[in-house]
C-alpha cells in the first residue's frame, strides 16, 4: 500500500480522486493494516501535493485517529481488534507535532484535533516527548514555528480542563517549564505590532485563559502576561511609546475594513482574550479576598494589590476611547464594563473608579442603552430579527447594552450617591422637551434597569407611579415605535409598583392591551404582551380589569406566536391561561387549533437550517402550552358544579381537544421527530389522567412501535403514559392480552438490553404497578388470545425482574426494584409466587430461586426507601409470616423477620411525618413582603458575600470529614424518585393499612399456632419488645383517624381520636378488624 501511494506520489496523476476510491474502499478495514495511517500523514504533510489532495488525507487520517486511536477494552473485556497498529502510531507521535507547524491553515486544524485525541489516550503514559517537542520549538528563534507549537500546547491544557484536580499533576509539571518561556516569548513579541505576532500573542492568551480555568495556582503568571498585553510592565514613558505604535497600527488596520469586519482584526481578538482573563479572575471572585475559600487568599490579595487598579486604569482609557468615538471592538467593551463592574464591590479599585463612575454612567453607560442607528436599520428591515436579536439571552452574554445594564445596576445599589445622581440625569432627559427621543429612551432603559432597587428605596418607590403617569403614559401616542415599545417595557420593569390610584392601573392595562391588539409594529406588540402578562400576575385588581377582553387577548397573543416563533411568548400565554383558567376554557379548543397549526408551522423548518435551534424551542414551548390548556379543563371537569360550563360541554371540549392533539401526536410519532418525543408524551398522559378513550388506546399501538425502533431513550418519558392505562382504565388493558403483552415486552427489552439502571428500575416498577393494579383481576390466570395462550402474567413479570438479578447490578435501587416485583407477586397471591420461584432456573443455576430471593431480600431490607416501598416489603413479610404452609427457608430465617418489620415500620414512621411536614409546609408557606432598602457601601468597604463564605467553609468542613452516619438522614424519609407511579395500594381511601394488617396477623397467630409465634419473636430484645408495642399502638392511632376521616367525608362529624391502650395484649383481638 504505501508502495501504492509513492508511485501515485511520482505520477501525480489524479491523485485526488484515487485517495477518495481508495479510502473508501478501507473504510472500515484500513486503519488497522500497517503503514495505512502513517501514509495518511505522509500525503498531508508533502508539499508536492496539492491542497484539495492534502485536505482529502488529513480529514481522513483526523477520522482515522478520532475513531481507532483509543486502546481500550471492549465490551466483554477482550482489546479492541481494529486499532490502529502500534507502528503508525509511533510514527504519527513523531511527526505530527512538525506536521502541524508546517502546515496551512486548512491542514492544521484537522491536525490539532488529531493530537487532542493523542494526548487524551496517550500522555504522560506513552508520549512524554510531546512535552520535550513543545519546550524545544518555543525555545527555538525561528518565529515560523511558533504559532503551531502554541496549538499543540493548547491541545495539551485544553485535554485537563475537566479533570478531577488529583488527576492534574502532569498537566502542573510540565506547566512549571513552560510559563517562564511563554511569558518570555510574550514580552518579545510585545515588540512586534504585526498581525502574525499578534495572533501568537492570541494564543498565548488562550492557552493563559485554559490554564487559568484548570489550575487557578498558576494565574498569578497568567496575569503577569495579561497585564503586559494591554499595557506591558514597563516604566510609564516606554509604556505609552509602546501602546501607541501598538494602537497606530491598530487604528490603521481598523479604520480599513467595514465595521462589520473589524472585531476578526487579530489586534481586537488579542485584546478580547486578555480581557477574558482579567474579567474572569474578578468573576471567578480570585481577586477578592473576602469572598473565596483559604486557599486563594494569598493570590487574591496578590492580584487586588498589585494588578486590579493598574489593569482598570487600563481599562479606563478603553471607555474614554469610546467616549471620544473611536471604536472599540464589542467583545472588547463588553468584557471592559464587565471587569469595572466587578470593581465597583471592593474598596480598593472603588477608590480608583470613584471619580470616574457617573462620568461611564453618562457618557458610556448611556449611549450604549440609548436606540442606535444599528436598531432603527434592523427594525425597518427586518422587525421580527430585531425581536429575536432582543430575546437571545445569548446575545445578552455577549452584548456591550446588557454589560452596561449591569455596571448602572451595581454602581447603583452597592455605592452612595450613584443612584440619586444617575436619577438626577435621567430626570433632566425626560423632562426636557427639546430633548432627543432616543434620549429619552436611553434614560427610560436606564430607570427600568434600575426599577428593583428604586421601588425598595423609600425616597423612589412613591414616585414611581406619577412617573410613569407623567412620563411613561404618554409614549403610548408616540409616533416612533421603539418608544412606544420602551413603553411597555418600563411598564414590565415596574410591574409591581403600588399603585395609589386605581386610574393610573386601568390606563396602564389599557394602554398595554391596546399596543398588545391594535398596534402596526410587531415589535410594540410583543413587547406589550410581556408587559400585559406581569402587570396581571403581580397587580390584583389587574385580573379583574382585563376579564372582559380575554378572547381578543389571547387570539392577538396566538397571533404573535405564530408571527414571531418567539418562546417567550409562549410562556406569557402559559401564564395568561393559569390566570384565566376559568374563562380560557369556553375557547380553548380554538386555541389549541391555532396552536396546532403554529406547531406543524414551526416544525417545517429542520433541525440544521438557520434558526432551527430556536424554533426546536418554540414548538416545545407550544407543546407545553398545549399540555398547559389540557391541565386546566380537565380541572374544570372535576369541579363542573362551580363552572360556567355544564358538563356535557365539557365532555364535549375535551373530546374536540383530544382529536386536535392527537394530530400532533402522530405527527410526531410518525415522522420520528425525536426532540419532541418527552413534550408529545407528557401531552398524552395529560390526556389519559382522568379517563381513556378508545382513540388514546389506539395511540398504544403507535407507542410500541416507536419504543421498537427509537431503542430506550424514551422509555422512562413513556413511563407516566403506560401507567396511565395501567391505572386509569384497568377494565380495557385487561380486556385485550395484546396490551399487557406490549407492556410486558417493552419492559422485558428494557431489562434484558444496554438501557441503564434509570430505564431498568422503571420497567421493574412498571410490571409491580400491573400486578397490583389488578390484584383479585384474574391475571394470574392463563390468558390468550384467538386459542392461543398467553403466560400466566404474575410468573412472567417475576421471572423477568428477577432473571436480571443474575447480572452485574451496580445500584441498590435497580436491586430492591427488582425484588419488589417479586414482593408484589406474594402480595397478590403468596402460594402463586412459592411455586413460581420453586419452579424458575437460571442459566448456571439449577436450584430453585426461593432460598435466594428469601436471603437477599432480608439482606437488602434497609434499601427500601420512601413510602411505598417500606409499605410493599412489610405487606409481604405479612404475607410470608401468614403463611401455614411455609418453605423451609422461612422457618430457618424465621428469628429475623419481626426485626425487619420493626426497621421497616421505624423509617415508615419518619417517612410519614416528613410527608406531613411538607404538606404543612406548603400550607403555610407564605411570600413575606420585602421592605428593606438595599444596603449601599461605603468607599472604603468591600462587597463581601458572607452567606456565601460560610456556605465555603462548611463545604471544605464536611470534604474532611468522615461522611458515615449511622443516624438517618431526611432523604431517607422522603419519597424516591418511582412513588409518583402509584397503584390502588398508595390509595388513602384504601383500606389495605400496614400497621394494623401486621398487627391482626399477630394476633391471629399468637392463638392459631403459638410455636410459629414463639420462633418469630423469641430472639426480640427489650428495645424491639418496646418498639413492638409502639406500632401496635400506632395502628390503633391509624385506625381511628381512618374511620373518622370516612365519617367526616360522608357528611358525618369529626371526633377526637379515642384513648388506645398502652400496652399490646396479643391475645385479644383488633377492635373493628374482626
């Protein structure tokens, strides 16, 4: 083969087109055939070629190493077979890193990825000389090597960066050789202004950004290098000759491409990654001594001394660039704010900033939340672009406006005096009447960013309502549509003003609903249906108002979502339908048509097409909004006597709204849209929770085959479906064998397959639900249809959760889960499970399974967790213990089951009264009001998170430690995760009681066999005796509030629970369980 390819080398006779034929042809055999890939690296590294040819091989070798370089195990233990052969690979170790230097661009970036592999499998193991060939090249004065060696260093940082810090040791070593040379290597090109040394300059800075967010030791270098970038450490008169060439040519350059083009200029990027890092050390809160753990005081002390202020004179002179007009990259200002914003908190660079802030506020702060030339070009020309660019919340991160937000905002509540100078100069905007209107929208967006902390101010908040009386109402007749928009948003931002007189909230609601239906400008009307929704969520007389106008309302808010595809639409009309649930029902099935339509709209567009990602949201915000719309009339058809409506037309919605629904199910389904599967099947259990039709049981069918071709990805999201047939329509799963035989498969593929413990715990819990559900329903019975039979369902669904016991289980929950499936079949019919496990054998074992299942459920009992599942194994320890004809196995563990029931009855009782306490909880849960001003600072105090401090300290207590306890914890009393899949047992109207079926059973046995009794409870020590009698009386206890809550729900009176007895006299009998 590598003969092949030099003499193809010497022909150069359609060289390319042969590669293609021929790495095809290898596709899945070449790689592991001797000298295949090295060839590979051969042909992109000969300068002979040409480049589609080099491309052709380098994206070939790059799927090669990505693929085969790893020399991992395979599934069953044995070495993959199809690696590449040693030989290639310590070829390719010895030239990539050349390779890579010498390379094209084009080349070079499938190279970098190759090594980043290579790395990851191979150092410091098997390629320590990586780190030898990266000291060598940038020890070395030919600058053509530089940048390519910068790359792999890169790969070589990048490959730790989520790395447990035990694991960073390699990465730490080889980083103490190499940040001398790079800081040296740094303050030489400093010298050079050039776009090639700058873009090594760039590096540089990444490779300082990766190290920084992987070992936080070493960034004391890294902002010895960061502060030279901006402004070298050298004295000031060689400092200012240095940054002005470096600006000259910096200007020069700008000043020659369109603005649209100038943040790519190498000299803006460089100068946006040392800004990354100064502006992370400060986010990080590494320069703020008071706010992070012991570890990094000293280096936080270290960077708040000796860089914060120099680097925010710097900085300073960034703004004041920009004040003066001349451009400053985006990124550039956006990451400059965001480091001044962090200085605002601490004493030291606050005593610089000082004289500065309302000079940034006014002439930075200001223009920048002002509308632009660049928002009236996008309005006019594409308005629904202007609306998606002002919901990005990615757009937020990256945006100069939002960074500018910020700072006015933390000026503004942290320090004295900013706040009520800032309110004077937007108070001198609006009430000039010569004033320029983006002015006035600037200093509107300025009081909105600001509105928390005025209306906690108690100088502010009683005058914010005549502000916006005097100064915000009368926008809404502007003829300018971002006014009339910023409007609505300052009407948002103080949703929650107290209005004084109730004329100012009407006009704000009607001039809000207004802008929301009649408006012209599609950004207007969004703004106002944001807007509207607060206003009604946080104003209580609000609701009242709006009442009458909520179908135009909601067909404008459709209207908009159709329009606009904008997700935060959605959730305004999700919250818009809780709020009106009563009104929205007469049209909700209107609204779901529109909404259906919307839907299959928003889907055409894939996945890969420009603004799939954002569309892909808003349909599953659609689809939520649907679910939403379900969840309210179907809780206005269980309370239809207090409803505008009569039942039957109720009944006749939820039919009509089912149809509209099922639609877009099938849609979905059939179409294997799978992003949406999770919101279509939470849709279709909305449907199935109060009753199931005979359309949704033929959606079942539909379900199966998805499951069938889509694999288990979706199996624990189909979960709530399939036990809504199972629990909601027992009658009709029991009528056909084809539906059980469905379930049944989908959890027998579930447990016999590669789905994960998660999806194997559901489909064990899955098989428990059917056998409880249809306890005393028959399907113990052989069962068939057309003359053919169908298993017994009790023994099949055992022997599948059982059968994966005999395999590797990693969790206690997949364990106890499969036990209880076992445990549900002694629930249901005790003799039916003994002989089922009698006669079941597993492969390497020819015994019958009762002795094993016996012992490892007694083994395992402290693993049942939560309610349900406590309750499960002590009614089928009731069950064992009741038996007369027991198997020898339950006689021998006989002196340990009362002391497992005991266990079990102990977290039941803290698991009941933690469920109480959350009810209580939710109760009396209350949203106090909040009236404390904010705490402004002093300028010599520093923002210190104390809260936060001690959340530190008690993490770093608890890492050293001994984590065992043997007292029990509250997780172990709240619900596990399967609990919300309840059966009739989990039924409170349920007569089916632990405690006094455990008691009766007792009882019964202390008279009909005593000997039994006597080896039950013989080995039970004083403490177990006392604990005994407690749950005796707890039954009781139980029994009685029972019997009064069925009085007390029947019309009857509610009496106080009786005297029970204090002690438990086995021999007699159980008042009213006789």
């Amino acid at each position: 083969m590598s003969i092949t390819f030099r003499t193809y080398f010497g022909k150069g006779q359609h060289l390319e087109a042969w590669l293609l034929i021929w790495f095809s042809c290898f596709d899945w055999q070449g790689h592991s055939q001797v000298n295949f890939v090295s060839t590979l690296l051969q042909v992109t590294m000969s300068e002979q070629l040409d480049l589609p040819v080099r491309q052709a091989g380098v994206i070939y070798l790059k799927n090669m190493v990505t693929q085969y370089w790893n020399e991992g195990e395979g599934t069953s233990g044995e070495a993959l077979p199809t690696t590449i052969p040693e030989e290639d690979r310590q070829f390719i170790r010895d030239n990539i890193v050349e390779a890579i230097i010498h390379s094209p661009e084009r080349i070079r970036v499938q190279l970098t990825t190759c090594i980043h592999h290579m790395i990851k499998h191979d150092y410091p193991g098997k390629w320590t000389a990586i780190v030898d060939k990266i000291g060598f090249y940038l020890q070395s004065d030919n600058s053509a090597g530089w940048l390519g060696i910068l790359l792999c260093l890169y790969q070589l940082v990048k490959n730790y960066e989520y790395k447990k810090p035990d694991e960073r040791s390699p990465l730490v070593a080889a980083m103490q050789i190499f940040m001398p040379m790079l800081k040296d290597r740094f303050i030489q090109l400093l010298q050079d202004p050039s776009s090639q040394s700058v873009l090594i300059q760039k590096q540089i800075f990444k490779i300082l950004y990766a190290l920084f967010q992987v070992l936080v030791h070493h960034s004391c270098t890294c902002s010895d290098v960061t502060r030279g970038v901006v402004r070298p450490g050298l004295p000031p008169e060689a400092h200012l000759e240095k940054g002005s060439e470096v600006n000259r040519v910096c200007l020069v350059e700008t000043l020659q491409v369109d603005e649209d083009e100038r943040p790519e200029l190498p000299w803006w990027k460089c100068k946006k990654w040392a800004l990354h890092i100064l502006a992370r050390l400060f986010e990080r809160q590494y320069g703020s001594p008071g706010n992070i753990s012991k570890e990094y005081t000293e280096f936080a002390e270290l960077f708040l001394k000796g860089y914060a202020v120099s680097a925010q004179q710097v900085l300073l002179k960034v703004l004041y660039q920009y004040k003066e007009k001349h451009y400053v990259a985006p990124r550039v200002l956006q990451q400059t704010l965001n480091y001044i914003n962090q200085g605002v908190a601490h004493a030291l660079t606050w005593k610089n900033l000082k004289p500065h802030i309302q000079g940034i506020i006014q002439d930075v702060v200001f223009p920048l939340m002002c509308y632009t030339d660049t928002d009236e070009e996008l309005w006019q020309e594409d308005p629904y672009e202007y609306i998606r660019m002002k919901f990005d919340v990615f757009e937020d991160f990256i945006s100069p406006t939002t960074a500018a937000q910020t700072l006015l905002f933390t000026a503004c509540s942290k320090r004295k005096e900013v706040l009520q100078k800032t309110m004077g100069f937007c108070y001198q905007i609006l009430t000039d009447p010569a004033a320029d209107p983006r002015k006035k929208d600037g200093a509107l967006h300025m009081i909105g960013s600001l509105a928390e902390v005025l209306l906690k101010k108690k100088i502010y908040k009683d005058q914010m309502e005549f502000m916006l009386q005097n100064h915000v109402f009368p926008l809404f007749s502007s003829e300018l549509g971002y006014m009339r928009a910023r409007a609505c948003w300052v009407l948002h931002y103080f949703c929650e003003v107290k209005f004084k007189i109730d004329q100012n909230l009407q006009t704000a609601l009607e001039l809000t609903r207004r802008c929301l239906i009649n408006d012209n400008e599609m950004p207007v009307k969004v703004e106002a249906a944001i807007a509207l929704q607060v206003l009604i969520s946080n104003q209580e007389k609000a609701k009242e108002y709006i009442t009458p106008f909520i179908r135009p309302v909601m067909q404008a808010l459709l209207h908009i979502v159709r329009e606009t595809e904008n997700d935060d639409l959605t959730n305004v009309i999700q919250k818009m339908i809780c709020e009106y649930s009563e009104e929205v029902t007469p049209i909700a099935v209107e609204m779901t048509q529109h909404l259906a339509m919307t839907f299959n709209q928003v889907i055409q567009t894939g996945p890969d097409e420009e603004g799939g990602d954002d569309k892909a949201v808003t349909a599953m915000g659609i689809l939520n909004t649907i679910d939403t719309l379900l969840s309210v009339v179907e809780d206005h058809k269980e309370v239809s006597a207090a409803s505008i409506l009569c039942e039957p037309v109720l009944f006749q919605i939820t039919q009509q709204l089912e149809g509209i629904c099922l639609q877009v199910i099938g849609t979905v389904l059939q179409q294997h849209v799978l992003e949406f599967y999770e919101e279509i099947l939470s849709l279709a259990h909305s449907l199935t929770c109060q009753q199931v039709s005979p359309q949704m049981w033929q959606l079942l069918p539909l379900v199966f085959e998805v499951f069938q071709q889509d694999g288990f990805d979706y199996f624990t999201d189909m979960m709530p479906l399939l036990h809504n047939y199972i629990t909601v329509d027992t009658d009709t799963l029991l009528s056909d064998t084809k539906y059980l035989e469905m379930i049944y498969s989908m959890c027998k593929k579930v447990l016999t397959g590669d789905a994960g413990e998660d999806a194997e715990c559901h489909a064990a819990k899955l098989l428990e639900v059917v056998i409880l559900q249809c306890k005393g329903r028959g399907i113990d019975q052989v069962i068939g249809v057309n003359d053919v039979p169908f298993l017994q369902v009790v023994p099949l669904f055992v022997a599948a959760a059982l059968e994966r016991l005999t395999r590797e289980v990693k969790t206690s929950e997949l364990r106890t889960m499969c036990l209880q499936v076992a445990i549900a079949g002694l629930y249901y019919s005790p003799p039916l499970l003994l002989n089922t496990l009698e006669n079941l054998r597993f492969p390497n074992n020819t015994e019958p399974i009762t002795n094993h299942f016996i012992t490892q459920w007694l083994n395992d009992v402290d693993c049942f967790l939560g309610l349900h599942d406590r309750k499960m194994c002590v009614l089928g320890l009731c069950a064992l213990i009741d038996m007369e004809q027991r198997p020898q196995v339950v006689n021998q563990v006989a002196g340990q089951l009362i002391p497992a029931a005991i266990l079990l009855f102990n977290g039941l009782k803290r698991a009941y009264a933690c469920r109480a306490e959350h009810e209580n909880d939710e109760d009396d849960d209350e949203d106090g009001e909040d009236e404390e001003e904010n705490e402004e600072l002093g300028s010599d105090e520093d923002d210190i998170d104390e809260e936060g401090q001690e959340y530190l300290e008690m993490l770093a207590k608890q890492a050293g430690e001994d984590g065992d306890d043997e007292d029990w914890e509250e997780d172990d009393a709240e619900e596990t995760a399967l609990e919300g899949y309840t059966t009739a047992v989990d039924d409170e109207d349920n007569p089916v009681d632990e405690y006094q079926i455990f008691k009766v059973i007792l009882q019964n046995l202390q008279n009909r066999d005593p000997a039994w009794y006597q080896a039950l409870t013989h080995t039970l020590d004083e403490e177990q005796g006392k604990q005994l009698q407690d749950i005796a009386t707890l039954a009781d206890q139980r029994r009685a509030a029972h019997e009064s809550k069925m009085i007390e729900k029947h019309g009857g009176y509610k009496f106080t629970a009786p005297v029970v007895p204090t002690n438990f006299n086995f021999g007699g009998n159980a008042p009213g369980m006789n």
